[in-house]
C-alpha cells in the first residue's frame, strides 16, 4: 500500500489533485473481480448493490491513489491508480515523470517474491463513466501501523520489535540480490501486520525503486527502455539522503550514477532509521531487552557507520575513531545485527548456554567462575534464595574440618555452572537436539540453580526424623502429630510458589509466604513477587511447567508418565549416580574439607561421554545415557562419593554432633512441644548458631531435671562434643552388618527406650551416680536419601559408542558397585552410641566400652 509523502519532501510541490477526479462509491465493481470498500472495510449486505455512500481512499501519493477493495469477496486487496496527485512546473516534475514511476513499481514488484515485500496480484486499467482511463496495480493490502508506531504500541513485545527489524534487513538484502534500489527506505515506507508468530515488517512504495544490474540482467518480460531507461529522475526524501547524494535528488541522473548510489544510499537510509528507531526510549527499551544495554551501544555503532557508508575511506591521519566498519552490503548489516542479540553465540537461544553469553557478573565457585545472566540475577538476589547464605552445606562438620564453612548458595551456584556444561555437551547429540524443547533446558537450568532452595537450618537432621515419620506414621508420636517433617525437596515449591497447594500437612506455603513477608515489613522493603512469578515473566509459562514436570518425573512415584523423553534424560543430570549436584558437591566439599577424595572426579570424561539413550531404553523414570569411554569417568564420581561419605559426612566426630542436636529434637517432638511449621516460620532467616540457640532455649522450657540439654556444648564458641563408647566398625564383618541393619530398622520409640536402655548401663558400669539422660546418644543413620552408591536417582545406562541403540545398566559395566553398596553397609552405615565428656574422661572409660560391646552383642546378635 502507498502512502502520502511526507510535506518536507512536498514542498517545492504544488498539488494538482488529479485523483480527486476518481471517485468510487463503496461497493462499485473494478474490471468485474473487486469491490471497493470503505477504508474500514465495510461494503454493503448486497454485493452486487453499490451504496450512495462515497468510498474514502486509504492514501494518496505523489502519483497514486489508493482503495481497499475485496478480491472475488475472499482477500483484502490495496488498489492503486495512477492519478497525478502532484505535478510541479518548476521543478520539472511532469505527467512522464509519475507514468515512469508507476511503471518501474509495477515492474519491480512483479519480479520480486518475498514475504516482507508487498506483493503485486495484478495490473490493468479501469475506464470510468466519463471514459476516462486509469491504470492500476493490486497488491497486498497491509493492515496494520506504519513501522516506528507498531513498534512504539503497548502490545508489541521485545522479540517482535526485533524481529520487525529483521524482517526490514532481509527485505532490502533480497531486493538489492535482485539488483533493485530501493532509494527512499524510512519507516514511513514500512507497514507492521500481525500475524499468528507476531509482527511483520512489509516494505512498500516501490515507485521509486531503481534496476541498477546490467542490461542482461534486467526483467527479460519487458523492454529495457520501458524498466530502466539511460536517463531517469531520481526521488527519495531528504532525511535519508546523505550530504554526498543530496545534489541527485529529484534530479535526473543516467544508470551510472544510479549504479554509484547503490547500495550506499539504502545503506545511509538504514543507518537513518536504525538511528531513529534507537532515539526512541519506548521502542529502546523494547530493544534492551533483547540485546542488552550493551546491544544498545553496539547498535549505535553500527547505525553511526551506516550513515557514513556514502563516504570513502578515511585517511590513516584525518581517521574518524568511531568508523570501524565499512559496509558494503546489507547481508553485512544483518549478519551484524544478528550478532546484537543475546542468544547470538546460545544454543537453541537459551543465553544461559552461551559460555560467552552477554552475562551480568561471573561467579567464583570450587569448579570454577560461572556467568549469571541478568534474568538469573533477578532470581539469585531474591530474598528467598539469598537465605541460603546462611545454610551451611555441610552443618555439624565444621567442627572437625574447620575450612568446611561453604553454604548450600556457593554450592547452588556450582551446579549451575556445571549443569550449563551437562547441557552443552548433551546438545552435541542430534538425536538429543530433535526431542529437546528450549523450555526443557531453561527448566533444568533453573532447577539446577533452585534444588537446595528447600533447605533449611538444621534440614538433614529433620530429615531423619521426616523418614521416620513416613515409615510409621501411624506409630508413636507420629499419629499425634498433626504436621508433615519436610524434607529439603518436599518444600521445593514451597519456596518457588508458596500459593501452590501442597499435599504436605502443616500449611508449609503460608509459613513461607508470611515469614517472608514479615521479614520484607520489619526492614521496610516493597513486597517482592514470587520466584514462580519471576520465572514465568522472564522466561515463559512453557518453562515453569517443564520444571513441574521434570521436578515430579523425580521425586513424585509415577509421575514421570507425564515427562516427555527429553525432560526424563534432564532428569537424570539432576539425580543420579553421575548427576551435576553430586560432581559439584564432591568437588566443593573436598576443596574446603581438605579432604582429597572429591577430587578425584572427571568431570571433563564424564561430559565427553554423554549421549541421548535410546528412546526405547527410557523407562520407569530419569535415565542417562553415557558412552563406554565415559565408564572410568562415572566410576571415579561413584568411588569419590563412596569414600566422601564414610570419611567426611559421617565422620564420627560430624556424627556426634549431630547426635547431639537431634536429641533434644527428638525429645521435644516425643513430647508435642516442637512444631515444625513454627520453627521453620522461626529460623527461616535466621542464622545457623541463632537456631541452634532457638532449639536450646525451646528445650529448656520441657527439660527435666534429670535431663541435659546437649546443645549447649555447642553454643557460644564450645566445642565439648560426645566422644564414641561403641560402634558397630569395631565389630567383624557380619556381626558389624547384622547388628547394624537391626538398629537400623528400630523405630523412633525404640531409639529412645534404646538410649534409656544403654544409660543405665553407662551408669551401673561407670560408677557414676547422676549420668542424666541425654548424655548417653544413640546414633542410627536412617536417611532414605543416604543408599549406597549405585542406588540413588536416576538410571544411568551405557552404550558402546553413539551409534549403539541398546544401552546396559551402569553395574553392569561396574560390577563393583554392588561391591561398594556392600562396602557402603559395612563400613559407612555405622551406627555408634556417643558418650558425654564427662563420662569419656573416667577411669572406668573403658569399662563402659566394654560393657555397652558385650550388651548390645548379645542383644542383637543372631
């Protein structure tokens, strides 16, 4: 459709409004197949009958005229007459001058084909009742703003204002492949339809375009005079025209000289309306949005060398520091601005894939720095993730590896790096790429930042007692209890959307959201939105709901029917034998434990191997697919855990300890005085050593006299810890298995008759009259989550190469993971009986080892 031109490009023009001499009624018939229209498209309920009413046109230009018609009553049609709008004397600006116009539009457009160039359909002459004859062209009818208001409307989205842009690049690059000039590109000249994917740029008014190839190259249709003649005027509009051009303007010039402006004056006409399009803040800010503040300043670069392209190159003395590209072409502008993007150097436009994505900061982390995009900025300084700081990774270990103060945030931000490099390489395989969805791995990103989010002061020793409960909860206390014990990874949503329903008892979502609120009204701070409500503005609905699925295909038994393929293989890279949380963990908690064991991980092996199992082989949850060349790498993340456990996070001291808190746990959930909704409402900002004194002062409300409270051997810089009267290492081989899967198997009650039990031993054997309770612990290690090492999460299964189709178990290839399970049994599944100090410290020490040796032998043995 063609447009009126604007007055600055009018005004030497006194308008002869030839076209007020066609006149059309709406529902008047054109050469038997249009109809014309109003300009809202309405035409009378009988289209065979033509309305009184006058029909208005859509615009007027220079030469033209322009209907909306309808085409046989099915599509919407722009009709354009030659109408003479605007002739001039002066500046010799004759009926020829508009002829040839429409005449080379006519021709361009009929040898043009592209999506965002107007389409021409058809071209005849229309006499009227007069006898007057009109020529015409039918092309596509554009129904939508010109380019910069489309882009400026509310409702038009980042990607769309780039896009738009986009499609204006490919346009001019198509028309100049042809050989065409197009001579006067401004947004005015560019209309924005929507359609099902968006906006869409079309280019328009091609009147005044210009065949510039070679005679053998021009339109074979029609004669070489009639298209392109030696001699022609050469019309643009002044804004877009470089000073170097503006002695051609509305000048006739012959095909020489049409052949030197092109492509540079399209390439200034671009550098012009880039320019223009960046001064404008609403449609800029649209643009950071995909580009960044960076793109923006890029941008301006580029726009800043395009209106410069007429000009020759600089001399090395008089060099313009701000001219560092020469463009030559349009291709070279679009390559250019694809670069500006975001997703430029990402794979499948994900930015947090990108190792060189446009990032905010760098991270430092155990396994190197990691980038964080501005989107996960907004999520990493969220209230409710920056708590994590306060978390420690390891709790109680500290007390016997003092480097191992690392929280579950710095731990947080491992995964996320190394999840990024299981994605990358997992993206390596086709097969893979095909089945994956961008959401699935945004999802998986973030459910790799996001998996400790649930962890709270103290959550692996509540933990414990959360596997306790879900055994027998129908069993003392449990059946008085009227709350869930969470674990880290049933508060997950919790945290992520506290307003979603949870089937936990204890309203743990409210907990979190007025906890969380609270905090934001005692500091003073605006009411955050929610993680969940963060995810689906910055990345979409299609990522929140791949992480529901992929969360649940997890944790919740069956649900991974309703993951797809992909998301089952994602997955996996979050839990499994070689999953990205236990690469990081081992890695972290062996660099500040000064344990060496975790460092033996090779990770670079284990993402060399990765590959998409089979289709056929993803079954009954997660699975993981590795090559057999990654066999070495996957067995040193199984043995690193194996020793990292028996050595680090259940170590004896660490377990003591632990002991020693969980007692007074224990004893205020026995007696109904420990509400887990009102100590995680409590501690849910707190810091470590405040919950633990949250914890000694709520036991010493209910403590008996003849009871100690243990955690105050670790409060206020004590480190008085329990000392070991008995473990079942000390016994041999089968002894040491049987008696440990006997304690093992105890329920709540029966560890705390057991430790009564056993301090009555303590006390007859040690002499010592006033041993309280509390000071004899027994420690029974009853996570779920702590199996042995080649029974946890997902299924990892190997392949001969990447083109084998049938991949077996990982123990299949490692027949000593059920030799490190048994291992696991013996030799970390220790259970121990801890002694308090004063106890450790007697004469009668040893008596008491023995005694508690030989009760439990004969208790438990066969």
């Amino acid at each position: 459709m063609t447009r009126i031109h604007d007055h600055a490009d009018r005004e030497d023009f006194e308008p002869r409004d030839a076209g007020a001499d066609l006149r059309f009624s709406v529902g008047e018939k054109i050469s038997d197949i249009y109809t014309i229209l109003d300009q809202y498209g309405a035409v009378v309920a009988d289209s065979d009958t033509i309305s009184k009413d006058p029909a208005s046109p859509l615009g007027r230009g220079g030469s033209g005229t322009v209907y909306l018609a309808s085409y046989r009553n099915m599509q919407l049609r722009a009709l354009k007459f030659l109408t003479l709008n605007y002739l001039s004397g002066d500046t010799g600006q004759h009926a020829s001058d508009f002829h040839a116009v429409f005449d080379r539009e006519r021709v361009v457009l009929s040898t043009l084909a592209h999506g965002n160039i107007a389409r021409l359909y058809d071209t005849d002459s229309y006499r009227d009742a007069n006898g007057v004859e009109w020529k015409y062209i039918a092309t596509d009818f554009i129904d939508g703003d010109e380019l910069l208001p489309a882009l400026k409307r509310e409702d038009a989205t980042p990607d769309e204002v780039y896009n738009a842009i986009s499609d204006v690049l490919r346009a001019v690059s198509y028309m100049h492949g042809k050989g065409v000039l197009h001579a006067d590109l401004k947004w005015e000249n560019i209309k924005c339809r929507h359609s099902p994917t968006g906006i869409e740029a079309v280019l328009l008014d091609l009147g005044t375009a210009h065949y510039v190839a070679e005679e053998d190259s021009e339109p074979h249709q029609l004669t070489f005079d009639k298209v392109s003649p030696s001699r022609v005027r050469f019309i643009t509009t002044k804004r877009i025209t470089h000073d170097l051009h503006q002695q051609y303007r509305r000048k006739i010039v012959d095909k020489e000289t049409l052949r030197q402006l092109f492509p540079y004056h399209d390439l200034h006409a671009l550098g012009v309306l880039l320019n223009e399009i960046q001064e404008d803040v609403d449609v800029a800010k649209k643009l950071q949005a995909v580009i960044g503040k960076d793109g923006l300043s890029a941008l301006g670069i580029m726009s800043y060398n395009l209106r410069k392209s007429p000009e020759p190159e600089p001399k090395p003395h008089a060099r313009d520091h701000k001219r560092v590209i020469q463009y030559s072409s349009v291709e070279q502008v679009y390559r250019d601005w694809r670069k500006l993007r975001r997703t430029y150097l990402a794979p499948v436009n994900v930015p947090e894939l990108s190792l060189a994505a446009e990032f905010k900061y760098s991270v430092p982390t155990a396994a190197g720095r990691g980038v964080v995009t501005p989107r996960l900025s907004q999520l990493i300084n969220h209230k409710l993730f920056q708590r994590l700081r306060r978390v420690p990774q390891l709790e109680m270990t500290l007390m016997k590896f003092p480097g191992a103060t690392h929280t579950r945030f710095s731990h947080s931000l491992a995964m996320l790096r190394n999840t990024r490099y299981y994605l990358a390489h997992l993206l390596n395989d086709p097969k893979f790429r095909l089945l994956c969805e961008p959401a699935d791995l945004e999802a998986t990103i973030l459910l790799a930042l996001l998996h400790d989010v649930g962890h709270y002061q103290l959550s692996h020793m509540f933990e414990d007692y959360a596997s306790a409960q879900r055994r027998a909860k129908h069993d003392d206390p449990w059946r008085a209890i009227n709350f869930d014990i969470p674990s880290d990874d049933d508060l997950f949503w919790c945290i992520v959307d506290p307003q979603r329903h949870s089937s936990l008892r204890g309203g743990y979502g409210g907990v979190v959201e007025q906890a969380w609120r609270a905090s934001e009204a005692r500091l003073g701070l605006t009411s955050a939105p929610a993680i969940a409500e963060i995810i689906k503005n910055d990345f979409s609905e299609a990522t929140y709901e791949a992480m529901l699925r992929i969360h649940h295909a997890i944790y919740a038994p069956g649900a991974y029917t309703q993951a797809t393929p992909a998301q089952l293989v994602l997955g996996s890279v979050l839990s499994s034998d070689v999953d990205a949380d236990k690469v990081s963990y081992l890695i972290e908690d062996s660099l500040r434990s000064g344990v060496p064991y975790g460092s033996g991980v090779d990770f670079d092996g284990l993402l060399g191997a990765l590959r998409m199992p089979d289709v056929h082989d993803i079954q009954g949850g997660p699975t993981l697919g590795i090559t057999q060349k990654g066999l070495a790498a996957a067995q040193s993340i199984v043995v690193s855990r194996n020793l990292m456990v028996g050595q680090v996070y259940w170590q004896h001291t660490n377990r003591a300890a632990t002991a020693m808190i969980k007692y007074a746990i224990a004893r205020m959930l026995q007696r109904g005085v420990l509400s887990m909704p009102d100590f995680l409402g409590a501690t849910l900002f707190l810091e470590y050593d405040a919950t633990l004194n949250y914890l000694f002062e709520k036991f010493e409300e209910v403590r008996a006299e003849s009871e100690v409270n243990p955690i105050a051997n670790l409060l206020d810089g004590e480190r008085r810890i329990y000392d070991t009267a008995f473990s079942t290492a000390r016994l041999d081989r089968d002894a040491s298995e049987h008696v440990g899967t006997v304690l093992t198997g105890k329920s709540f009650a029966g560890v705390i008759n057991l430790e009564s039990d056993l301090r009555d031993i303590v006390k007859a054997v040690s002499g010592i009259g006033d041993i309280a309770n509390g000071e004899v612990l027994v420690d029974v290690p009853i996570k779920e989550r702590e199996r042995g090492s080649g029974d946890r999460g997902g299924q990892v299964l190997v392949y001969d190469g990447r083109g084998d189709t049938k991949g077996s178990p990982l123990r299949t290839y490692t027949p000593f993971l059920q030799a490190l399970k048994d291992q696991h049994i013996r030799e970390n599944r220790i259970c121990r009986v801890f002694v308090s100090p004063r106890i450790s410290a007697s004469d009668t020490f040893e008596a008491v080892v023995e005694a508690l040796s030989q009760h439990i032998r004969q208790e438990y043995s066969d």
